[in-house]
C-alpha cells in the first residue's frame, strides 16, 4: 500500500488527498538552501512557474516559518497584489534568520 509522504499514513486506492493530514497526492517537491540576502529573489523566481502549488520556508533546524498557497488565476499569472503581504513578510523573516529552506510542492509535468 502506498503511504503519504508527508505523514506516512496508509493512503487508500487513488486518494487524490492524504485523509490524515490533507497533503495532496502525487506533487513534485524541490528543496532550496539560501541565505536571508537571497530569500525574496528566490522566491520570486520560484513562483514564476505555473506548476507551483505551495512554497514553505523553514529555518536552518527546519521549523516552519511560511507557507504560502500559489494560486494561479484564469489569465494564467500570479497577482502580484495578492504576493505582496507575502513578499514583506519574507522580507521580515530574511532581517532575522540567516539560511534558510525553501520547500516547493509542483504539480506534476504533464
């Protein structure tokens, strides 16, 4: 039986979605190491794919800074009005911390 990546439970015959702990099934995940300079440059190149689904910041013991949802809207690009609360606050957590991970969930190539 295939098991969730994410929580490593028992995921029934086509789930679509993990039943314990809601990840979606089947996304492809990248990991990034920057420092806090890089941090919002980084991000700005990632969403720029139109596969990414979710981006996560963690810092260097892998505690969970920002997760941030990445919707892509009908005309096919991110608007940047919803990014920009995102993009401060990635601006805050790069003053504090100094390297951090950059987890992103794709949907898979067609």
């Amino acid at each position: 039986m295939v098991k969730c990546a994410e929580c490593g439970s028992e995921l029934p015959q086509n789930a679509k979605f993990c039943p314990n702990c809601g990840t979606q099934i089947g996304l492809e995940k990248d990991v990034y190491e920057v420092s806090a300079g890089g941090l919002v440059g980084k991000v700005k190149e990632i969403i720029q794919d139109a596969r990414v689904k979710r981006i996560v910041i963690k810092d260097e013991k892998g505690n969970l800074l920002l997760s941030i949802p990445v919707t892509w809207g009908t005309a096919g690009a991110v608007a940047m009005i919803t990014l920009a609360p995102w993009l401060a606050a990635i601006g805050v957590i790069a003053g504090i911390i100094t390297r951090c991970k950059i987890e992103v969930e794709k949907s898979p190539e067609p």
